[in-house]
C-alpha cells in the first residue's frame, strides 16, 4: 500500500516587495518560501495511516520545483516520509495548477499509489485546484476538503467528511484509489524531532525530468497551462478608518464604538 | 452556440445565494444578444425555477441527477455533457467546496479556460479577463485565456449582487449520460456545539486570531469578551489548533455569523474565508500589528499596534 503526498513549497511576501520588470510576477528577491500549510496536514494524515496500519504503507512526498524546494522534502522526510521526489526541468516555469496537475498525474502513473493527498489549497495562491485536477487527468474518483478521514490500507473504499461552508459536514464513501485534497485541522501534525530532522538530511531526494515521466515540455509551462498571467499588481490599499494614537487612545475610540453600539453614553 | 452558462448551486433542497450573484456577474458581462442560461443540477431541479426566474435570466437548464446531493463523478459527467451541448464562451460556478469537487477535474480533462477564486470578470479589448488575488492576497493577478473557446471560472461570492426583479426563462430539461459514480454521499452532519455558544445569533462578536500567539493567552480574551460583553470567537488556525471548539470559528467555513453588526477582530489577519464569511457585518473593528494584514481590507476601523496592549487598555474601560 501506497500513500503519495503531492507538496507544495510556497512563497509569502516581503515586506517591501516589488513586482519584477514584466509586470507578471513578484520579484523573487522577495519571497520567503516555506512548506504548505494544508500539506503539513495531509502529510501528517498520511503518515498517521501508515503508523495505524497492520501492513506496510509507504508514504512518498512529491513537490515540482526547483532545487530550493529540497528544503520542504526534507521537512517531509523528516516528518515520516518514507522517500521524496522532486520533478523539475525549466520548461516548468510559468505552470498554472492545471500544468503541475499534469506532472502530478505522470508521477502517479509511474508511483502508482492507492492514494493521492493534496491539501485542499496553497497559502499562496489558492487555487484549490491542483490535487482534483490531477484527478480529472487520471480519472480517478476524487473529492475535496477532506475532515475526519477513515481508511485502512487495503479496503476498497474510504469513509470521510466533506467540511461545508456554514459548519455542515457531508459524509461521503468514496472508490480507492482515490485523489482526496485534505483540510487544514484534519489532526495535529507532529513536530520533527532533532533526530528525524539528522536522519531526513541524509536521506537522498529523487530528482525527476520530464523525459522521466514521459511528458513533452509544451506539457508544462505556460503552453500547458489553462491561464495566463496578463498583469499582477498591488492593488489600492485597504479602506479601513485607521484609529490613530497612543494604545490608551486607540482602547478608547474602540470603547467608544463598543458603547454607541450598546447604546450606551460614553 | 455561445453564451454564459452559469451552474446554481443547491443544497438540501435549498438554492445557495451565490447562485443569483453568478447571474448577477453574467449580467455584467453579457454582450448585446448574448444568451445568459442557468443550468441547475438536482433529483428534482424543476423546485429551483422560481428562485431561478430573476431578471437577465433568458433560460434555465433543468439536469436531473441520480444523487441528491452534490457528487464529483456525477458532475463532472453532467456539467461537461452540458458544456458540450451548449458550447458556452464562459461558465461561471462560485468558488465553493462542491466545485472545489469537480471544476478543476472537469477543466483540466476537456481542456477548458480555467480559474477559480475570481473576484473580477471583464472583457478588455473583446478579450476575457479574470482577476483573483495572489500571494496571500497581497497582489491582484489578471489572467487571460488566450485559444480557449470556454472558459470556467469559480468566482468568489459577495463580489457581484443577484439581479433586482423576476423574469419568465425559457426552462428546457437537459438529459445527461448515466454515469456510475464511485462516491457516495451519506448523511449531514451539524458542527456540534462543544460548548453552548451559538455564533450564528451574536450580534456582537470578539475573535482572536493567530496574532494571540499561544493558547495561554485564551483566557484573558475570554475575560476581555464578557467584560464588554461580547461573544468570543475565534479564527480557523485556533479552532485547527485545538485553542477553542469548533463551534466559536467564524468565517466561510465556520458557523456564519449571520447577526453579527459589531466585530471586533484581534490579531485574525484575514484569511480570504474569514474575509468572506465576514463581509456582511455593519462594523467590523480590526487589531493587528502588521499594517498589511488583509483583514484591513474589509475592516471599517483599523488599529495597528500591539493586540495585547490593546487589550488591556481596553479592558479599563469596562
């Protein structure tokens, strides 16, 4: 049995960044970039059904990027992943979620895992598109925003909840393998140990190409994307009222609204 | 044929509200003679014509379906069948966890123009242009779709405001290939109350957010919530982290806070669902240290300093 975790490193802001000269990107100089959120949880949710299982259960992290993002994989492995693979060739660069779904689906033809965890979005850009995507090319059943997953290694089916909008859950049992994109909060995820994090650096992390994989380069990119950038830019800050002053001054113009909204005198 | 499609999202019988906000952003967007059909997906659709018969409305696409709930398998065969049919120049779903279940699967296999989370739909020089936020939010991205003869797009709900009045549609049914899905929905289950709080009637809500720092901290904020006497709530990353119930989470997919008119945000930095799940209240005050937390965004009062200093000094004050 077989768990593959498609991981994301993701990319927050600089407090002074700037948009690069094409007017299509932020400037790399200004991007802190760390594991996802949501992945840390499917991660965790992976490793947490192979610790229960009676059989052996591998669980394998994949990430598309650059030799930077070795970092988030070894976080992976450090975590419980049994190994790490990372696809890159520069006809990468410019992908939509649709173009790394393709890779994603060309590791799962080569890996063939009974499962596929992605998180349910990125911090960054939020498509929440990438893991159903790769569903949608692979043809196997899928579902998203996975609560309080049941499955154990070798059953036919797995039994989850749907969080809904509101806080309403939909229970659903669902054909393996399955593409299922997890929910941040799904189980807590463990920290790495000094030890696992020493074990992880020694571990190796399989590189892939697209030849490895059998995929052309206008697979990629922005030819094999379903969008492309036209413009980014900062947009017209925020509409707030800022309240000014010493703390003491802010607490109370804020007391103050609190009062008017109790219909209070101040 | 072309046109917009847009895809009515029900639950439980009940037509979701985002559904009439699609229309209303189809509206804005429709050329001179171009068809606006909105399609809706259910064992019974034909209960959704009336809430479905709103101005700019020209037809509606009844599609019978074995689930009655929403089913990935089930709607990526439907909608695709009705895509195909209908040939559409754009379809529009909201941005929601059902199309989360199939928008991305359906436009990645038939090879469809595709974004989600748009919260701006244009044409520009005849050309289709969505935007959606980047980074966290912190930029706006403008995305084309250059070659694609359809485009699916997942737009954000309280951007675009359902339609004033009614209108008599054209209804026609619209018969899908039967399709063995691999999923099957079971029952619903209500976030249960860990503790008796029901955020859905606070008028008045206090939340916290990561900028607490650590859950030791919870305390003197639920002492701060009742001394000005409001209801304690708090962020997804708290309720994640086990800090509060589940059941004080506001935001998308926490409980809506429906009543709430005051909101009083400390250190919550605004997560685009919690932006969403909030936009409707009157006063929204934000606290936060960082001048470029989103929750600025939508706030009508902003402070920026130290959420703890903050804190105490109010708490003088009642």
């Amino acid at each position: 049995m077989k768990i593959l975790v498609a991981v994301k490193q993701v990319a927050a802001l600089d407090e002074d960044f700037e948009i690069s000269s094409d007017g299509r990107d932020v400037d790399p100089d200004f991007l802190i970039r760390d594991l996802n959120e949501w992945d840390d949880f499917s991660l965790e949710e992976a490793v947490k059904i192979k610790e229960a299982s009676g059989e052996p259960v591998e669980v394998v992290a994949a990430s598309v990027g650059p030799e930077e993002v070795d970092e988030s994989l070894r976080k992976c492995l450090a975590k419980g992943a049994d190994r790490a693979l990372r696809i890159w060739d520069d006809a990468v660069r410019g992908s939509d979620p649709i173009a790394i779904a393709r890779i994603l689906a060309a590791v799962v033809k080569r890996e063939k895992p009974d499962l596929l965890f992605a998180g349910v979005q990125s911090s960054d850009q939020a498509f929440a598109s990438t893991g159903i995507a790769t569903a949608g090319l692979l043809g196997w059943p899928h579902a998203a925003v996975v609560a309080n997953l049941r499955y154990t290694p070798g059953a036919k089916t797995a039994v989850f909840r749907r969080e809904l909008e509101g806080g309403l859950l939909h229970e659903v049992e669902i054909d393996v393998p399955a593409v299922l994109t997890i929910q941040a909060g799904i189980n807590t995820p463990r920290y790495a140990s000094l030890r696992s994090i020493k074990q992880a650096a020694a571990k190796p992390i399989e590189v892939l190409g697209l030849a490895d994989l059998q995929l052309g380069s206008d697979a990629v990119g922005e030819a094999g994307s379903l969008s492309h950038v036209r413009r980014m830019y900062i947009p017209e800050k925020g509409r707030a009222q800022l309240i000014e002053g010493s703390p003491a001054e802010q607490a109370l113009k804020l007391a103050a609204i609190i009062r008017e909204f109790k219909g209070e005198a101040a | 044929m072309s046109g917009i499609l847009v895809i009515a999202e029900q639950r439980r019988g009940e037509l979701r509200p985002v559904s009439l906000e699609l229309v209303g952003a189809a509206q804005s967007l429709r050329r001179d003679g171009e068809q606006v059909a909105v399609a809706v997906f259910a064992q019974d659709p034909a209960r959704f014509v009336p809430d479905l018969s709103v101005a700019g409305v020209d037809a509606i696409v009844t599609v019978k379906v074995p689930q009655p709930e929403f089913d990935p398998d089930t709607f990526v065969a439907a909608v695709g069948a009705l895509i195909e049919a209908r040939h559409p120049d754009v379809v529009l779903v909201a941005h929601s966890v059902d199309s989360f279940g199939y928008a991305a699967a359906l436009a990645a296999a038939r090879g469809y123009g595709f974004a989600t989370d748009v919260f701006k739909v244009e044409r520009i020089d005849g050309e289709l242009v969505a935007t959606r936020g980047g980074y966290g939010q912190k930029v706006s991205v403008e995305l084309d779709f250059p070659g694609r003869s359809t485009v699916l797009l997942a737009l954000r709900g309280n951007m675009y405001k359902p339609p004033d009045g009614a209108a008599t549609p054209e209804v026609t049914a619209f018969e899908t290939p039967a399709t063995a899905s691999r999923a099957t929905g079971k029952e619903f289950v209500e976030l249960s109350a860990a503790d008796d709080v029901d955020m859905t009637a606070a008028e008045f809500i206090l939340t916290v957010g990561r900028g607490i720092g650590e859950e030791a901290k919870i305390p003197q904020f639920r002492e701060l919530a009742d001394a000005v006497g409001a209801t304690l709530g708090c962020s997804r990353p708290i309720a994640d982290a086990g800090w509060l119930p589940k059941s004080r989470q506001v935001g998308q997919s926490g409980k809506t806070a429906s009543a709430c008119k005051l909101y009083i945000a400390m250190g919550v930095s605004g997560a685009i669902q919690h932006l969403a799940g909030m936009k409707h209240v009157n006063t929204i005050v934000a606290v936060n240290s960082d001048a470029e937390a989103s929750i600025f965004t939508v706030a009508t009062y902003g402070i920026v300093g130290d959420v703890f200093e903050i804190a105490e000094e109010l708490r003088r004050h009642f």
